[in-house]
C-alpha cells in the first residue's frame, strides 16, 4: 500500500502536466495599428519555439484582426508579425498559463518620414495595410448632399460602370457596412443608400470563404469586397433623406431613404414611386418569367446604349435589417417588392445569314408589360462556441408579369421581295415563385489546421405559363399553356488536414440531384365560339433528371506573401430524360470528366501582387434545349428542343495583376481571361424554301427560320482589360483610363454548313473626376467601342459598327444656397449601314435653392432632355444574324421637385 501511495504521490502529477501539455495552451490577441487603432486584416503571425522549431505555429489573423493560436505548449516563443505596409513586429513572450491573452498588439505602420508641415496639413488619401487598400473619405470632396457612390468615384481604382462596381478592374461582388453585410449583394443599392457625410473610410479587400474566415486557413475562394467604416459618432442615430416632384407630361416622382442605427442593429427603409424610368432596386426584380416567345428573342448579348428602353412607372420598397441576437447570433435579412409598368414601341432590322445568300427582316413592335416581385432574404449566423458554427440563408420570391405585344414583322430577299411576313398579337401572363436554402455547419478540431464541415442545399422554382397567339391575317388564336417546376438537392462533406505548418490537404464528396419538368399544352380556341381543340403538335410533357458525384482532392499551402492551391476532382453525371407525349421516348447517357484545378497569389514586392487560376467545370443544358416541342408562337421564327444534347466542358484560365502605390496615390491593374468550351451549345439554324407542312401538321411560311440546340466544339473567348488611376495634384482630380480587347469565336450551323462567327471588340475611356472642393465637382469621360464581325460562310455577312461616347457632370454651389447641376451624354453611332448612323445630346439641367439649418431642404427645377434629342438603341451579333433594336424613350420633361435631408444623431447637441 505505501508502495502504491507513493507511486500516486509521484507520479499523478507528472501524468497531470503531461496532460496539461498535451492539451495546450490557446494564444490570442487582436493587431491594431499603432497610428489609428484601425484593426489589421489577414496580417501573418508566427509563433517561433526557440527551443524546437518544430513545434512553431503559423495563422492569418481575421477580418476583426484577431489571431488565435490553439494547443500552444508552454515554452518560450518569439511572436513575429508582418504585413504589407507595416514595420515587422517580434517580441518574446513565455507561454504558461492555461489561456494566454495578449490584448492589443501595437503594429507600427511602414511609411516613409514626410516633411512636417506636409504631414499637418494633408490627409492620407490612399494606404495599403496588408492585403486591403484603405481610402480615407476626408481626402475626397464632394457636394454636401452626395452618396457614398459618389464618394467612392472618386477613389483611385474604383469604377462605376454598366450597373456594376469594380476595384482595380475586379468586380465588387458585396459592400459591408462596419464589417457586415449590408443589402446583400448588390453594391450599387448599398452605396446609393448610404451619404457620404457618414463615411470615415473604404476598404477594399478580397474577403476569403466563410469556411476561412471560421477555419482560419485560407482556401483561395474570395470575393473582392467593399467595407464601409462609418464614424464613430455616426453609429447611433437616424439619417436619410425624402423627397417629392411633379413636372409637365404629368410627370411624377417620390421617395424615401432612411436609417435607425443604433450600434449592432441597423434598419434601412427605401422606397420610391414615379413614371420617369428610375428603375426598380435590383436586376433580381426583373421577372425571368417574362417572354414565352420564339427564338427570335433568344441568345446573344446586347450593347445597350442612352436611356432606358420605353416608358416605365415604378412602385417599390425595401427594409434591411441586420442585429446581434446575443453574444452568439448575428441575424440579417431584407425584404423587397417592386411593381412596375413598361410601355415601349420598338423597331428592330436583321440581318439574317443563309450561307451563300443574306435575308432582312424588319419588325414594328408595341409591347405593354405589368410587373410585380416579392423578394424575402435572411441571412443567420449561429456561433455555438469558439469550434462550432451554424449558417442558415434561406431566399424566397414571387413573380407576376403580364404583357401584350402587337407584331408586325415582314422578311425580304437581297433583291427586296418579300419572303414572308406576319402580323399577330400576343398575350402572355406568367407566375413563378422560387425558394432556395442553405445551411452549413462546421467544426474546427484542437488541432490548427484541421476541420470538417457538411453544406446542404435546397431549391425549389416553379412557373405557369399562360399565353395566347393571334394571327392577325389569318384570324386563328393558338392558346399555351405551361406548366414547369425545378428542384434540385445537393449535400457536400468536407475535411482538412494541415500539413506543417503552412500547408493544407483536403477532400471532399459532393453530391446532387435536378429534376425538372415542364408540362406544355396547346389549344387551337375557335375566335367565334372560344371552343378549344387540343393540339397534339405543339403540345408536350417532358421530365429531365441530372444526377452528378463528385469526389475531390486538394493541396493548399499559405506562406508569407504567398498562396497557391491545386487539386482535381472527378465528376460522374447522369443525364435522364423522359417524354410523354406526343411520343413516348426515353434518353439516357452517363458523363464522366476530370476536372483540374489551379489558383495562386503571389506578392510582388511590397506593393503589387498577381493572382492566376485554372479551373475546368461542366454545364448542363436546360429544359427548354431539351424539350422536344416545336415553338411556333412567332411563325417566322420557330424553335425546337433536342433531347439528345450533351453537357459542355469548359476550360477557363485568368490572370490578374494589381499594383497600388500609395506614396503617390496610383493604382494599376490588368485582368486577362480565356475560355474555351468543348460540346458547346449553339444552334442549328436552316430556312424553310417554300410554304410547307413541317412535321405532321405545322404550318411554315417561305423564309421563316427553324432552329434547333446542337453541339458544336470551337467556342473559345478571350478578355483583357487595363486599368490606371492617378491623382494629378496641380488639378486637384483623378485621371482613370481603361483599355479593353475582347475576342470572342461563336460556332453555328446555317443551312447545314458549319458557321464560325468572330467577334472582335476593342474600348478605351478615359475619366478625370473633381476633388478640388465641396462646392465644385465634376465629372467628364470619353469612351470609344468598336466591333468587328467575321463569318466563315458568308464573307456579305462581315460587319463593323462603332459607339463613341462623351459624357460629363457638374455640380456647382453658390453663396446663398444656390445649387446648378448638369449632367451631359452625347453619343455617336456608326452602324451596320450608313443610313443606320445617328447621334445625339441627352442634356440635363436643374438649378436648386438649399435652406433650412444645415441646408437640409432643397427646392429644384430640373428639365429632362434640354434639346429634345435623346435616343436608344442596341446591337445583337450572333453566328446566324446582326441585329439593331431602336426603342422608344423618354422625352423632354420639366419638374419641381422638394428635398428633405435627416439628420440626427445622439452626439448631437439638438
């Protein structure tokens, strides 16, 4: 017995500090900067084991700055961090205790000594801490009333451009606000929300996975983000703005703006209603339930050009809402309804290729349209403790559009004889809602560097069809209707497993399931009686079932000043399609692909950093390719599926390079991509000779187009595009110039031969904007696109067309409260032929008088196309035609318009 007390005397306790180190010790602490208290973002700290190197440990610290070091054994350690932009920073400490808390780490900044009187009067417009680009928003001026939209144009590097934000030629896929999501992911809504005055600073950054951020290993997935820090004394408060006009035409417009902050919780309202083409929040708004026609509406990609197509009203809301339920919870959400109608008249003139032969095709088209969309979106952070964590983002929307559109369309030979023609009605009501989920959970193990996690995902969309077809000439009404559902399940498993110190493997299995069915069904209704017979022809019921398995393999390895990942994966995809009427048919086929795939980033220097990746991935095609149906609801153009279609394989490779310089407040970039597509889906297109019966019963006119999904290899497309920013201190104002080369070689058939279309694109602009004083901003730009087209098959067929473009802004405050605004587009258009050429002055011009304390109201007279010019029009380039599109626009308006700006915060004094 005293043998075995002793043995516990002496030994327990060695057992009990040998299980305290097996256990660790956890190390943390959050990097600020030294000069502003600004935390560092994916700063590099290392912990150095002075005795055995071995046991030294390696972490990026996180959007909050905080680094975290777990099982760290007790030892004396050097703590070394580095990050772009700041002095390297090295301390010894002694781990000991069981939880090791190192506060606020003071990281000095790495600037060079300014001369002293430089240094008090100037404000840091541009610094690069690490891998985020920071603007300081004292630096940039702008009226007092402006957006953070307008701020941020202002910012070297930051464009804003065909509805979309780029930063450093990338583009800007979420804004934050303080570090949270802020109305999801559209930057444009987010910064027209917020005013400038709010604005400390903008960082850009290229925020990493939510699996990284939690992990804390980098896996190279990133979304270039914009966080906008507010003042601190902005935080709590209300601010926004109102506002009302009515102006001749019984032109109308009204809407609100405005914020409740109070620390972690933050609401924001918007609303608007008016008939002068402000648009609805959200291109998610616009139903893709509209349309219903042939293929005369379908491919390509348009240069839209001048204002917006015809004449809409507009009636919308929206509500964000972000909070902290708890010390565990982070809750977000938004809620969105738009309801809008379009009236627009329309011209359209094709050029239609024949292989050796051209048609043209003119077409006069009055369309009416209603409507209306529900959107509902939250977003659910659960942390249940430092190694577990749960997201929930589930999406619903409801869509309802209606429309009737008159056609009155004519075809003609080269010669100028008519080939045929049609004049119809068509009347189309459509509903579809859709409902998407997704929920994570993950699990980050004691070890540094290994973790698991399950993603589970969940969509389900629906669409009814209701659409009439009345033949003018012919007086015969064709009814369809549509009924057509998708859903599609997929789980994926992942683990990772850290390899020394800065490496990582991983795997993962992916697994999902599409189903998709579409029910079509056609009456012919007798216009006298309304008495409906069913049409075998055009009716079908088709199911199309998409399997795919996909195991894949990883390595990764994140070191100073550098990343790379690599890795491939194997997909085995399963492709079942089923038709009940008006044949029975089955279609199956199995798909087997490797896909490789490649990413790196690399610091060049102190200053620059490049970024390549490599990555093959598949598509499917969808149930309209597939369904074996013919659409003849424009008879001059009509498609048909074809359920034999294979999916595409795609290769795609980009290189980016990006070189800010904030010593000198410049910015430089260049993007490249290339893509290229094996079984790409295009279509096969051929001309009916006569007036014929095709397929048992259809009813084709001489000339009119039938075409078809095929696969053809050959696709390939090719982007490049450069971008520099530099302020030019004499003027007080930034110069950015942007050139762009694009090549894009579109496979087609027509009439049986192979059609290579090669489309070349080039661009250049060139934008200087103000940042002399807040009652003085300005805005000019030039910007030239030409375009060249080059078909194999039919050398008549070769085209070129050219869109130059001038553009400015002004915005000018006077003594007394006095405000004079102009906003100048004057564009010139070089068509397909000569009597197509047309150009334009769309001149807008308000003056304002501000009063009330801090000139919160605002009374404006404005005038809407000052010269009564404006225009708009598009260009469509395909394998098998070239198109322009003229549309009705809005004309010269005048409009008395009230402003209210609210303002008020807990710091301030009333």
């Amino acid at each position: 017995m005293k043998k075995l007390i002793f043995i516990a005397l002496f030994i327990l306790p060695h057992l009990y500090s040998f299980a305290q180190d097996e256990a660790g010790v956890n190390v943390y602490g959050r990097l600020v900067d030294s000069s502003d208290g600004s935390v560092l973002v994916g700063a590099t700290v290392q912990l150095y084991n002075l005795k055995d190197s071995s046991q030294s440990k390696y972490v990026i610290a996180d959007v909050d700055g905080i680094f975290l070091f777990q099982k760290v054994n007790r030892a004396f350690y050097k703590l070394i961090v580095r990050s772009m932009g700041y002095k390297p920073y090295s301390r010894v400490i002694r781990v000991m205790e069981t939880e090791m808390n190192l506060g606020n780490v003071l990281i000095d900044p790495d600037s060079k000594m300014l001369d002293e009187i430089k240094v008090e009067a100037a404000v840091v417009a541009m610094e690069q801490k690490g891998d985020t680009t920071q603007y300081n928003a004292e630096a940039y001026k702008v009226n007092p009333d402006a957006s953070t939209l307008d701020l941020v144009s202002k910012m070297p590097g930051i464009v804003i451009e065909n509805g979309g934000v780029t930063a450093n030629g990338e583009t800007v896929g979420q804004v934050l606000l303080d570090g949270k999501r802020f109305f999801g992911q559209d930057p444009l809504l987010s910064l027209n929300t917020l005013p400038a005055d709010v604005v400390k600073r903008v960082e850009v950054f290229d925020q990493k996975s939510e699996r990284s951020q939690f992990t804390g290993v980098d896996d190279g997935n990133t979304t270039k983000t914009l966080n906008v820090v507010t003042k601190e004394d902005r935080r709590n408060g209300q601010f926004g703005k109102v506002y009302a006009g009515y102006g001749t035409d019984e032109r109308y417009k009204a809407g609100a703006n405005l914020n409740t902050f109070n620390g972690d919780r933050r609401v924001t309202v918007i609303g608007m209603t008016n008939n002068i083409n402000q648009q609805n929040f959200s291109d998610e708004d616009l139903a893709e339930v509209s349309g219903g026609r042939g293929g005369f509406r379908r491919g390509g990609g348009n240069l839209l050009v001048g204002a917006q197509s015809g004449i809409t009203q507009t009636n919308a809301i929206g509500v964000n809402f972000t909070d902290n339920l708890g010390d565990k919870v982070d809750l977000e959400g938004s809620y969105f309804f738009n309801q809008s109608n379009n009236s627009r008249d329309q011209t359209t003139n094709r050029e239609i290729f024949r292989g050796d032969s051209l048609q043209f095709y003119n077409e006069q088209q009055n369309q009416d349209t209603e409507n209306l969309n529900h959107r509902l979106n939250a977003r659910l952070t659960y942390n249940i403790n430092d190694n577990n964590q749960i997201r929930f983002r589930p999406s619903i929307s409801y869509q309802d559009n209606q429309s009737l559109n008159y056609t009155v369309g004519l075809t003609q030979d080269e010669a100028g004889n008519r080939v045929n023609q049609t004049e119809n009605n068509f009347k189309s009501s459509n509903q579809s809602y859709n409902v998407d989920n997704y929920l994570s959970y993950m699990h980050k193990f004691k070890k540094i560097g290994r973790s698991a996690s399950v993603e589970l995902r969940t969509n389900y969309r629906n669409t009814d069809r209701e659409n009439y077809y009345e033949d003018v000439a012919l007086d015969s009404i064709t009814q369809y209707l549509t009924d057509e559902s998708d859903y599609t399940l997929s789980a994926e498993l992942s683990y990772a497993e850290p390899v020394g110190n800065t490496s990582q493997l991983g795997v993962s299995y992916e697994i999902s399931y599409r189903n998709r069915a579409s029910d079509k069904n056609s009456y012919i209704v007798d216009p006298e009686s309304g008495n409906k017979t069913y049409s075998t022809l055009l009716s079908n019921e088709f199911t199309s079932g998409y399997t795919v398995h996909k195991p894949e393999i990883n390595f990764s390895n994140s070191s100073f000043g550098k990343f790379y990942r690599f890795g491939l994966a194997y997909q085995y995809a399963e492709l079942n399609n089923q038709q009940y009427q008006p044949e029975t048919g089955q279609y199956h086929n199995g798909f087997s692909a490797l896909l490789p795939f490649a990413m790196g980033r690399v610091e060049l220097g102190d200053k620059a950093d490049m970024f390549m990746m490599y990555r093959s991935s598949t598509s499917a095609p969808s149930i309209n390719q597939l369904q074996n149906v013919i659409d003849n609801s424009n008879p001059l153009f009509i498609s048909m599926g074809n359920p034999e279609l294979d999916q595409s394989y795609s290769h795609m490779a980009m290189v980016r390079f990006n070189r800010p310089n904030p010593d000198n407040n410049t910015s430089i970039s260049n993007f490249t991509r290339v893509q290229m597509t094996h079984n790409f889906i295009t279509n096969s297109t051929r001309y009916a000779e006569k007036d014929s019966v095709y397929t048992s019963g259809v009813v084709v006119q001489k000339g009119a187009q039938i075409s078809q999904p095929i696969n053809l290899d050959g696709f390939w497309t090719v982007n490049n595009n450069t971008t520099h920013s530099i302020m030019i201190e004499k003027l007080k104002s930034n110069l950015n110039t942007s050139i762009g080369f694009n090549y894009t070689r579109l496979p087609g058939q027509i009439e049986g031969k192979s059609n290579i279309a090669h489309q070349y694109n080039g661009n250049f602009k060139l934008g200087v904007t103000s940042n002399i004083s807040e009652n003085f901003d300005f805005n000019i730009y030039y910007q030239v696109d030409a375009n060249r087209v080059y078909n194999t098959s039919n050398e008549d067929a070769n085209t070129s067309y050219m869109t130059q473009t001038t553009g400015g802004k002004l915005n000018l405050i006077f003594a007394g409260g006095f405000v004079f605004r102009n906003d100048i587009y004057y564009q010139k258009y070089n068509g397909l032929s000569e009597a197509s050429d047309s150009e334009y002055v769309l001149w807008n011009m308000s003056v304002a008088r501000k009063f009330l304390k801090n000139d919160a109201m605002e009374i404006e007279l404005s005038v809407f196309d000052l010269l009564g010019q404006n225009q708009s029009f598009s260009q469509n380039v395909t394998s098998a035609y070239v198109q322009e599109t003229r549309t009705e626009v809005l004309q010269q308006y005048f409009m008395l318009t009230a402003s209210y700006q609210l303002r008020r915060f807990k710091t301030d004094k009333n």
